[in-house]
C-alpha cells in the first residue's frame, strides 16, 4: 500500500527491463485467462483494469473442481458493452483441463494476457510468439509442492509452470511464502520481474458486522469441502455448544466433494436445526453481506505438512477481514501468527472441544468482540484492490 511520499511509480518511471517501455493501462486491451468462479484476484482484476481506461478487458473462464460450474466462459467488455460467450465441455478435473488452451481457440488480441495458473499462462506464450499478445503475466494464485502426488502428471504440471516462471514477462505470486517455495523448487534466479500480491477487498464497498450481531450467536465458515478445511472439526464443536444448551448457528458457505457426506452427518447428528448449508454462492455481494451478519468467523484447517495451505493467501480470511469478523483459525497459513498479532485473529489449537471453548469466550465477551473487530478493520485497510493493483502492476510495468 502507498503511502505519504511514496507515491506508485509513473509510466515515465517504470520500465520492465531497459529495452521494453511500460504499459498505459488507458487505451489498451487485455486478456485474463483463469479457472473458478469464486472471487479471486482475477475478477478485481478485470474491474479494476476497465476502471482506469482499458480499451477492452476479455475474461476467460475454465471449469475448476469437479463439482462447479462446468462451463468455459468468454466475457468481452469493450466500450461499455459486455458480449458473453458460454462452451459446455466434459469437466473430470485434472484431464480435463486439457480443454483450457483451445477454448477459445483463437482469442483475442491483446497489449497483455494474464494467465492465472501455467496452463492459461502457456496459452498466453504461445500467442505472443505468434505476436497476438505483447506481453504475457505468469500470476501464480496457489504453490502446491506435490499438485497431483508423487506421479508422471505432477511432474509434467512442474515442467510447465517452470518454463511459464522463465519466459513470462513478469510473474504474480499470492504470499512470500509461495514465492520461496516456487524458487526453491525449480531454482528460479530471478531474470523475470515478480510481485507479491496478496488477496485484497473493496475495502470501502464491502458491509460491516457490529457488536449488534453477537446477539446472534451465529458462526460462520467460507471456502471449499474439502478434507483439508477441518469441517468435520467445526461441526463437532458446534454439536457440543448446542449440547451446552447453549444457542449457536453455523453457515456454512461453498460447495465441495465432502457436502452431500457432511449433510448426512448433519441430518444424523440432529444438527440441522443448528447447522446450515448455504452451498456455492455465485455472487460475492451476497457471500460478503452473509459474513457481515455473522459473529465470528472460523478456519479451521488440517494441521498437515504437505497442505498447500501453507503456502497460500487464503481469500476466506481476507474476506472475513474485510467484514471486520474477528477470525478462529489453526496455525497453517503463512500469515496465520500475523493476523494473530495484528488482526484480532487467534490461533487454535485443532480440538473440537477447545474450538467450542474458544467460540462460546468470544460470543460471551462484547469487549473483546470489540477490540478484535476495530483491529481487523484497521488491517484490512492496506489489502484494498485498487491499492494493491495500482502499486504493484506499476512495478511490473503496467501503469494507470
């Protein structure tokens, strides 16, 4: 985030490398090439691009989980005036994101391509040496160590990426955390320009919870079912408080491999009374305007080695932020001790009867409720988009 006297480099200041001039985001077109639906950098993107002059913004979006939306996606904003296009194709994750460099396959042109992961990335390469694209943004929104297992596919994926890391005319990565581990991996030297840019909000846009809502009692938790996420963990300490006879809901927001076993679980436990599943929820106004009418927010992820949660920059809890929820989380992401220090978080120990310990002190105490939600909304502040986007593209020479 800028501050007073360091103002983001201007066009006239910034160059990629000696021989190649920066980008005026004003008058020039782009591509952004991603998988998923949910709000992650690329969406912000794309906004924040049309919001300074972008001639045209193309986005194009590939299925990203089995259990999503299965559609390719092409969305063009040229002029004011959206065109969408929509191809249906089989969706078996990993094999089928073969589809995703050939649909389209003929793209647009553009000054720049994003490629969200290496395979958009390589599709972005490969139209440059055909000079359809100027210049390519490898932008890394995960580091998974062992993607697919210890298997001919994992290392093919490697092989990929490291050539989109060398070739790319300037590289994204979400945490510092991702970066290292990236280097350490392929032995990156560092020819290509990278920035970290880590998860954001429209801070000024987004709804705030208050201590209004303790009265509530209602907990919630954003992200994927999946088994890394600790759900089963969540649903347990929630049983408990309810076994108290004390009040709880847990909203449970997102869709996953593990919902329709944890509905089961919920309906067998007699929990549905208390427990609530609010499935993928397509618009992130709505998502946010959820958060903002929780208490607390919860992350409980699986202490384990090899998730690559601990590489990562976790939307869910930049989201909970930015909603000034005070936030439950184990200590697996990176930032995990800072958001602890910094942000109102607290750290937690992967217990179900502590988890339900930690809820209820916290629902119980409208001071510390207090102090924790002003200190997230004070650290929420310097992760706004257009902040974020406007310093740091600058460094990788695109410019407002």
């Amino acid at each position: 985030m800028s501050s007073p006297g360091h103002e983001p480099p201007t066009i006239a200041q910034v160059r990629v490398n000696p021989n190649r001039l920066p980008i005026s985001i004003t008058g020039s077109t782009f591509v952004i090439a991603a998988n998923g639906f949910s709000d992650g950098p690329s969406q912000p993107l794309a906004r924040f691009l049309l919001e300074h002059g972008a001639r045209r913004v193309t986005t194009i979006t590939h299925p990203l989980t089995a259990d999503g939306p299965s559609e390719h996606r092409l969305t063009s904003v040229a002029n004011g005036i959206e065109t969408t296009r929509v191809r249906r194709l089989p969706n078996r994750p990993p094999w089928t994101y073969a589809f995703d460099p050939v649909v389209p396959l003929r793209p647009p042109r553009a000054d720049v391509w994003f490629g969200f992961n290496c395979v958009s990335t390589a599709q972005g390469l490969v139209h440059r040496s055909l000079r359809r694209v100027g210049r390519v943004i490898h932008w890394n929104v995960d580091f998974v160590p062992e993607r697919f297992g210890r298997n001919p596919l994992t290392s093919l994926y490697d092989r990929l990426d490291e050539d989109c890391c060398t070739r790319a005319d300037g590289r994204v990565e979400l945490s510092e955390a991702a970066l290292l581990g990236r280097i350490k991996r392929y032995g990156l030297t560092g020819e290509v320009p990278v920035e970290v840019i880590p998860m954001g909000a429209w801070i000024s846009e987004t709804p705030q919870s208050d201590v209004g809502r303790l009265g509530n009692r209602r907990i919630v938790f954003l992200g994927s079912l999946v088994e890394r996420m600790g759900i089963d963990m969540l649903i347990s300490a929630v049983g408990l408080i309810r076994a108290s006879g004390s009040p709880v809901v847990l909203e449970i927001v997102g869709g996953g491999e593990l919902l329709d076993r944890l509905q089961r679980r919920v309906i067998d436990e007699c929990l549905s009374d208390v427990v609530v599943f609010r499935g993928f929820v397509a618009n992130f106004a709505e998502v946010l305007e959820i958060l903002a009418s929780a208490s607390v927010a919860v992350a409980p992820y699986d202490v384990d080695p090899g998730s690559f949660s601990q590489f990562a920059d976790p939307g869910k809890l930049k989201a909970y932020l930015s909603v000034g929820l005070p936030i439950l989380l184990t200590d697996v992401p990176p930032n995990a001790s800072e958001l602890e220090r910094e942000a109102g978080a607290e750290i937690i120990t992967p217990d179900a009867q502590y988890l339900a310990t930690r809820i209820e002190a916290l629902l119980g105490d409208s001071d510390t409720w207090i102090t924790r939600h002003h200190a997230a909304q004070a650290y929420a502040k310097q992760f706004d988009w257009a902040d974020l986007f406007t310093e740091r593209l600058a460094r990788l020479g695109i410019c407002t």
